[in-house]
C-alpha cells in the first residue's frame, strides 16, 4: 500500500489540478471576477468566501492531518477513498472543460446572455456532473484519509441537492427546451438518480 506522505501528495496534486482546471478554463474564455460583477459583500461574497476555506481546510487536512481516523487498519478503506476520489476528480473535469464557456459561478444563479444549453458528452446522461463530481472527490478524499468526516461530506449532499435544484429554476426560464432535457437526463448518476 501507498505510503502516508505519498498518499498525501496524490491526493494534494489531484485537488491542485481540479483547481487549475477551472481558472485554466476561466482565463481561456476571458472570463474574470471582475468583468462577470463587481465585488459586493453580501451573502454572495460569504458563500465565496465559506467555499475558499473549505478549500483551505482540505488542503491543510490532506497535507497535515489526521483527523477522527476510522479504522486502525485503513489500507482498504484508502483504496476505495483514491478510487472515489479520481472518480470524482474525472467526471468534475469532464463536466467542467464540456461546459465551457457557459459555465457560470454557483453563486451567481444567472445565465448569460451567450449562454448555452449543453446536452452532449457527459451533459447528455447527467445534469450537474461538477456536483456528482465534486461531492465524490470530497467523499474519496476523506475515505483515503480514513477520517470520519466523510461524514460531513455526506451531509453536504441536501445542500447540493438545494443548489441543483435552485440552478434548475434559473435554467428552465432561461432555456424553453430544459424541461425536455430534464425527462431525457437525470440530476446526478446515469440513469438511477
């Protein structure tokens, strides 16, 4: 089995690329902060803010420490958390570079006026990949790290659930044929859910 440090630095490197990918991707299509919105404090900045420390808590915890371990024998239990983890890591990263340019800030609930509605490669069996995605990475991440947090990432899912559906909202006024889409796809795993 892998070694503690080399377990570490695997998943530190999957999380600096999940990162790169989006500000790669933002850079590409020109977008900025700052030609989107001006910054304004408000519940928006704090849910920016809440989300750049948990990626902070997530970096330290995967470089650093060891936090309500789980079993005394991990080495299954981070195997199933790796193997979860590059799940997610690859079906976020899918989702992210086949939406492009219309993917937009989760806090800003708005389609652009360029906006499109994506329906091919992994849009054409699920609606929100960077969820699914996103919410595996952290199950995967806390798993390999034998940490009873995985726990708390479990607990994220009805407030991604929430965020989906408030997305959905926004989309199926902005896009007459969502609705169609919504019967042909399902929300986060093919075919189940």
């Amino acid at each position: 089995m892998l070694g503690m440090d080399l377990l570490r630095i695997i998943l530190f490197l999957g999380m600096v690329f999940h990162k790169l990918v989006w500000e790669v991707m933002k850079r590409r299509e020109g977008v900025t902060y700052a030609s989107r919105k001006s910054f304004e404090i408000g519940p928006k900045s704090a849910l920016k803010l809440l989300k750049s420390l948990f990626l902070v808590f997530l970096i330290v915890q995967t470089l650093f420490l060891d936090i309500l371990p789980i079993s005394d024998q991990p080495n299954t239990l981070r195997i199933v958390g790796l193997i979860i983890f590059f799940t997610g890591l690859a079906i976020s990263v899918t989702g992210r570079i086949q939406l492009g340019n219309n993917w937009v800030d989760l806090e800003d609930f708005q389609v652009l006026p360029e906006q499109k509605l994506v329906k091919s490669g992994i849009y054409s069996y699920i609606r929100h990949p960077i969820y699914t995605g996103d919410t595996l990475l952290v199950i995967g991440l806390e798993l390999a790290l034998n940490s009873w947090l995985v726990i708390g990432a479990l607990c994220l899912i009805p407030i991604i659930y929430k965020q989906a559906l408030d997305e959905e909202t926004v989309l199926s006024q902005a896009f007459p044929d969502y609705e169609d889409y919504k019967k042909e796809t399902k929300m986060f795993v093919p075919y189940l859910v």
